[in-house]
C-alpha cells in the first residue's frame, strides 16, 4: 500500500468511526428521552460521554483482538496506537450532544429540548459526512 | 461522476438519522 493509499485508509476509517459515534450517541439520546421527564442535563452529560469512551475502548480493543488472530502473532505498538487513534472519532461524534446537554445544564434550554438538539446536531453530522463521502466517490 | 454518486451518502445517512429520530419518538409514544 503505497503512501496516498494508506492515507485515504486512515482517512475512511476515521469517516466510518465518526458515522458509528454519531449513531452511538443517538442511542444514547434515544435511551435519555425514553425518561426524559426525570434526566438531568448533567446526567445526559454523563451517558454521551462515558458512552463514547466506552464505545471508543471497545472498538478499538476488538479491532485489536481481531488484528492478533489475524497475524497469528502479537499486533505491533504502532498498530495498537493507531487503532486508538483513529477509533478517538468516535468520541469525537460525540462532541456536538455533549456540548448542547452541557449548556443545557447551564440553563440555555430545557433537558428535553436539549436532547432534541442533540438528535438533530446528529443527523446534520451524517448529512455532513454524506457530503464529505460523495466528494470522494467516483 | 453522476449527481446519485454524488448525493447517494448524503440521502442514506440523513434517513438513518431521520429513522433513528423517528422510531426513538415513535418509542415515546408508547
């Protein structure tokens, strides 16, 4: 795999981690609103984020697991690294819900409404990645 | 490149979000 190659590697696993975050954290959201009436901005806060770490460990330790039956031997450092790194966008996805539940603990809006932005900077995020991917598609 | 290649991830991945939307109200009105 030449350099361009691995680069354009790196860069579709990265879109591919951002679209799993983003549904991760509508399920999330989805598990939020089903209470909505008793959920604290705080709380919400909470569940996005330890959510996305969670799901970011998990991703990658598996992507890892997997790595080391496949080569049949130990899944050198720099491979561990990377499969942290780029898997980091699934906390990543996880940044525009945190925000809006975080202003909403600061009274900007209401719990609920809070979640049904959180919803909506999600959809706008796979529309965006939509975009960036049909850039590239030939 | 066709304007379907173009728009085909924009329009999947906005109704995925849209169906997640929708069931997750669909789920609140039970």
């Amino acid at each position: 795999m030449g350099h361009a190659d691995a680069e354009r590697h790196v860069t579709g696993e990265k879109y591919a981690e951002y679209v799993y975050g983003t549904i991760g954290v509508m399920v999330a959201v989805a598990g939020l609103n089903a209470g909505a009436h008793d959920v604290r901005a705080t709380n919400a806060v909470v569940v996005v984020l330890i959510g996305a770490l969670a799901t970011w460990f998990a991703h990658a330790f598996s992507h890892l697991v997997g790595e080391r039956v496949k080569r049949q031997g130990p899944v050198p450092r720099e491979r561990i690294v990377a499969a942290f790194a780029t898997s980091w966008m699934i906390v990543v996805a996880a940044v525009p819900a945190t925000v809006v539940m975080v202003l909403s603990g600061l009274g900007l809006w209401s719990v609920s409404t809070g979640l049904s932005l959180a919803n909506g900077t999600a959809v706008v995020s796979l529309a965006v990645v939509g975009v960036l991917v049909g850039r590239v598609s030939v | 490149m066709t304007l379907w290649s173009r728009v085909r991830y924009v329009v999947i991945l906005t109704v995925i979000g849209t169906a997640i939307v929708a069931l997750e109200a669909g789920a609140h009105r039970l």
